[in-house]
C-alpha cells in the first residue's frame, strides 16, 4: 500500500516539479477521498447483502407457510420438511442480519420484531395447524388469523428491505458525490498548478473517473440482477483493489443464488417424484380395492393382498391375520415372514389397543408375541369392522434393514399399510357378510339343516363327482308318520319341535360327506356319496329305529314319534336328481303303504309293483 501510495505521489511530483506543494495539496484532499470510496463500496455491499438475506427470510416464510398448509391439507409427513427446514434456516439468517444491524439501531429493531412474529406464528398457528391435523381434526378456524400474522411479518420484511434500498441509493449517491467533490478540488489545484502538472492531474482524474464510472456501471447491472457482471481490472492501485473487492463480492452473490437456485430446484424434483410416487400407489391401492371387492372367498382376498404387498412393498415381509373361532389365522404370508401362523387374541398389541402399533429397535414399544424372531422394525395395523377388532395387517423391514434406519422405514410405510389395512378390513367384512347370506339363503330358519335350494346345487356336483369317480350315490328320503294327526292332537309349537329333533337325529348318524336337507313340511333329504345300497339302507335303518326309540319331553310330556324312509340309488336306478327323488318318494309311499315306520328301496318297491 505505501508503495502504490509512494508510486502516484512521485508520478505527480514529477509532473509539477516545480509547483509541487500546490500539486500535493491537490492531490492529497483527491487522495483522501478515494480513500472514502471504499468505506462507501463497503456500505453499498452491506446493503447488498442486507437485501439479498431479507428476500432470503420471505421465501423461508413462504415455505414454512406452504409446508404447514400442505400437510394440513394432504396429511403427508414428508410435506412438513420445509417447515422445519425453514425453521433453521430463518433463525441463521436473522443471526447474520443482526450482525449487519449492529450499527443500525432501527433497523435491528425491526428485524427483532419480525423475529418474535415468526416464533409465536410457529407458536400459536403453525404447531396446533399440525397437531389438529396429525388428529384429523378441522384447521380452518386458524386459517385466518394464521394469514394475518403472515401478511404482518410480510410487511415488516418489506419495511427493512425498503430501508436497506435507501440506504444503498445513499451509498451511491455519496459516492457520485465523492467523485465530483473530488474531481472539483483536482481540477482547481491543477487549474494553477503549472501545465505539467495540469496534463498529469487531468490524466490522473479521468483515469481515476473512468475506471469508477465503469465499476459503477457494473454495480447498476448487477443491482438489475445480472450477476455475471464483473468490472476490468488494470493496475494495483486502490480502484485496481476496489475492483477485486467488488468482484469477489459479486462472485460470491451469484454462487450463493445459484446454489438457492440448485437447492429449489432439487426440492422441487423431490416433491414432483414424491407426488409421482403418490399417483401411482394411489392407483395401485384403487385397483387394489377393487380387486378385493370383486373377491368371494378369504382365500381370494388373501391372494389378492399377497400380490399387492409384494408389488407396493418389494421385499418388507408380512403376513394378514383374521379372527376365526376366537383365534387369530394367518390367511396369508410373503417374504419369510417372522410370525407365528397362529396366535391368540392378546398376543398382538394393536389387537389389544385396537390401534396402529408401531415397533423399532430405536423405540421403546413392546414386541408382540405372535413375532417368532427379532426384527429391525415392524408393523401391526387392526383390522376394523363396525367397531370391532376383527385382525391385523402385519409388516416388518427387511432382515438387512440397519437399526439406525427402523424410523426412516416406518415414516415412509405406515401411510400406506394403513390405507391398505382399511380396505382389508372392509373386504373380508363384506365377504364375511356375503357369506353369512349365503348360509342364511342355504338354511332352513326352523331345524338348521340346509334348504332345498342347497340340496339342488350339492346334488348337481355330488352326482358329477360320482360320475367322474364311478362310485355309487344314495338318496333317501324320509317323512314324519302320522305328522298331520301330530299336529292336531299337540299343536303346530310341538310339531316344531319333533321337527328340530328329527333334524338333530339326522346330523348325528351321517357322515361329514353327507348332505342332509329339509325338503319341505315334515320331509327330510339325505344324498350320501360313495356308499353302496347294502350300506345305505342300514345307515338308514339305524336312524329309523334311532327315532323310533327316542322320547322327547314337550310341554311336559314325554313325545314319540316313527319316520319312514325311502331309498333310490345313483347310477343304478337313475342319473338325475329329480328321477332319485321321485323313486326315493316312491319307495317312501311304499313304505307308507306298508304299515309306515319302516325303509324300503326302490328295488323293493318295484318288485312289489310287479
């Protein structure tokens, strides 16, 4: 520095040799203030740099308000990322403008305001915003008063950066002032300097102009928001000096807006694949539910969700469990799952809570007992049906999953275990209901037994069964004796009740394999598969005189009733259902004919016809 300075002092004691102490008393004041300009460039740069970190503060306001307002709205954790991203970066921001508001008191004032407004907006909007909405509960009430405290803090921000601009458009007016002032004072110690030195200070004033007027109109350019300006430097003087401050400066301006500019556009393709990813598990979990809702059976459902888990959640095991006879069954399972294939109605907690259990090696909730090995991370969802707790959907991490990542997992995953857990639960509710329809439209309401209706789909497949197998089908048909007498003489409520008795005797001497319905009145069916004529009419006979030996208490009195049977036999005496039965009813008048009370074969039958 006292080189440069050494070096234009003997340039322009050179040039005025001779009036030297007129030429340094003109020079010098010049001197001093280009010294000033750098305490201006220096005010103009603070401003700079004010402005740039305010505009930061209202984009962290805009994303804190926009992550609040979409995860209010969609329920996603992942919106709420630029929340508290905003947060962090709000608070850094303020800390580095107060240091620049040091030596503005107003100034610090406000951004002091504007900081305690962030904080209870945080406070008082932005945090009961999330908790009413992790509630599922309704935001709109603090809507308003949540955008008036914005629409403030906007205000305020406005207000600093309307000061912080004046108080740029200051710094440069000083510093056109400077210059003039400077170029008037050189102009006057030249004007009676000698010509020598007149010509150098002329020289040196408008080198000393032009390289200003040209750093000048960089820092117009840059202030219109062309970064990529940057002023020529020529020399090591203080212009030269100035240059290189300013330069560094803009530099460092625009690699701090590229990178906010690189940093915006990574977040927005971050959020336009998480909407991506949304769209299309939206469209699989719909395709999903209308998979199980086109499903009749539990084993059809469960395949359904077997596929879908493997398709949605790659290689998460996981297993659906159902409430059947007080226990709960595994339907189904994928990936190795560590689960037993049954388990008690305690053994899962979210059975026992009827809510989502969540369990991480990082937490502190229990393991449930249905788990048959450790696991990173795992997920037990209820399965609601009318308020009841009818199973669970079960999902655990990948055996390879770190521990440190087991809450990473279940953020990324509960959202959509449970949306599936719910069309679970629907499903099997429906298919439940479906098929207690089903029973109720096969059964007799009276005696339990299935209806005739039933009897007509079970004969169509039992006959083709025994045709396909080549094996013999029995068909008996059996009547109350006397049942209308029985009805005078003790009433239809007796009649009922010899009817449910009869039905009970049936269900105990047939065979699982067997079909027994009520045909109609007192008329009962039964098709027994794979059994000859010889067996037939014995299981036959054994029932008849089961009955026949039976006493019921009715109405206190002890009730007795006979039952006649008639048999036809598959394929021997005919191919159809209705020729059985109408043979079977033949043999069954016969038997009726014959002092009732008794079996008799169609074979029988038609030998005592002829």
């Amino acid at each position: 520095m006292k080189l440069i300075r050494a070096y234009l002092f003997l340039r322009v004691f050179l040039a005025v040799f001779f009036p030297i102490l007129l030429v340094v008393l003109a020079v010098y004041p010049l001197f001093k203030r280009i010294q000033t300009n750098n305490t201006a460039f220096d005010e103009i740069a603070a401003s700079y740099s004010s402005i740039s970190r305010a505009n930061q503060l209202g984009q962290y306001i805009i994303d804190a308000e926009t992550g609040v307002r979409g995860f209010a709205l969609t329920g996603m954790e992942a919106l709420l990322e630029p929340y508290f991203t905003a947060q962090i970066n709000f608070q850094r921001t303020v800390d580095e403008m107060s240091i620049t508001f040091k030596s503005d008191p107003v100034q610090l004032v406000r951004l002091t305001e504007l900081e305690q407004d962030f904080i209870k907006w945080r406070r008082d909007f932005a945090e009961q915003e999330i908790q009413l909405a992790r509630s599922k509960q309704d935001v709109s009430a603090l809507i308003p008063e949540g955008k008036a405290e914005m629409d403030k803090m906007r205000k305020q921000l406005r207000t600093i950066i309307q000061q912080s601009t004046e108080q740029l458009n200051q710094g440069k007016l000083a510093q056109a002032n400077i210059s003039q002032t400077s170029m008037l004072i050189a102009s006057i110690g030249i004007t009676v300097a000698l010509v020598l030195g007149l010509i150098l200070s002329a020289a040196v004033a408008y080198s000393l102009s032009k390289s200003i007027q040209k750093m000048i109109a960089v820092a117009r350019k840059v202030e219109g928001g062309d970064l990529s300006q940057r002023v020529e430097i020529k020399g090591k003087d203080e212009i030269a000096q100035l240059a290189r401050a300013f330069n560094a400066m803009a530099q460092n301006l625009q690699q701090k807006v590229n990178n906010e500019l690189n940093e915006r556009k990574v977040l927005n393709q971050r959020v336009e694949a998480l909407v991506d990813a949304r769209t299309r598990e939206s469209k699989q979990i719909s395709h999903f539910s209308e998979m199980l809702q086109a499903c009749q059976t539990f084993d059809e459902a469960a395949e359904v969700v077997r596929q879908t888990a493997l398709h949605l959640f790659k290689t998460d095991a996981g297993a659906l469990y159902y409430l059947q006879q007080q226990d709960m069954k595994q339907l189904t399972s994928w990936n190795q799952v560590q689960s037993a294939d049954s388990c008690n109605y305690d053994d899962c907690w979210s059975m026992r809570r009827g809510k989502l259990h969540q369990l991480s090696n990082q937490g502190t909730a229990l393991p449930c007992k249905h788990l048959t090995g450790p696991v990173a991370a795992a997920l037990c969802i209820p399965l609601l049906a009318k308020g009841d707790v009818v199973g669970f959907f079960h999902l655990q991490a990948p055996a390879t999953l770190p521990d440190y990542q087991a809450t990473s997992w279940l953020e990324q995953n509960v959202d959509l275990a449970v949306t599936m857990a719910e069309h679970i639960a629907l499903a099997l509710a429906n298919i439940t209901l479906h098929n207690h329809l089903r029973e109720q439209s096969l059964r007799d309401p009276l005696t339990g037994l299935f209806n005739r209706r039933y009897l007509e789909e079970a004969a169509s497949r039992e006959l083709q069964r025994a045709e396909r197998n080549a094996y013999p089908l029995a068909v008996l048909v059996l009547d109350v004796d006397h049942f209308k007498r029985f009805n005078d003489e003790y009433g239809h409520q007796a009649g009922d009740e010899i009817l449910i008795h009869v039905a009970d005797e049936l269900q105990e001497h047939f065979r699982g394999d067997d079909v027994v319905c009520r045909f109609g009145g007192e008329e009962f069916v039964a098709l027994l598969p794979n059994i000859s004529e010889q067996q037939a009419l014995q299981r036959a006979e054994q029932l008849r005189s089961a009955i026949e030996h039976s006493e019921w208490l009715i109405d206190g009195k002890h009730l007795r009733v006979t039952v006649s049977i008639g048999a036809a036999i598959f394929p021997e005496h005919a191919s159809d259902l209705d020729s059985l039965i109408n043979l079977a009813d033949e043999a069954l008048y016969q038997a009726k004919n014959t002092g009732r009370n008794k079996v008799v074969s169609h074979m029988l039958a038609a030998h005592s016809h002829e």
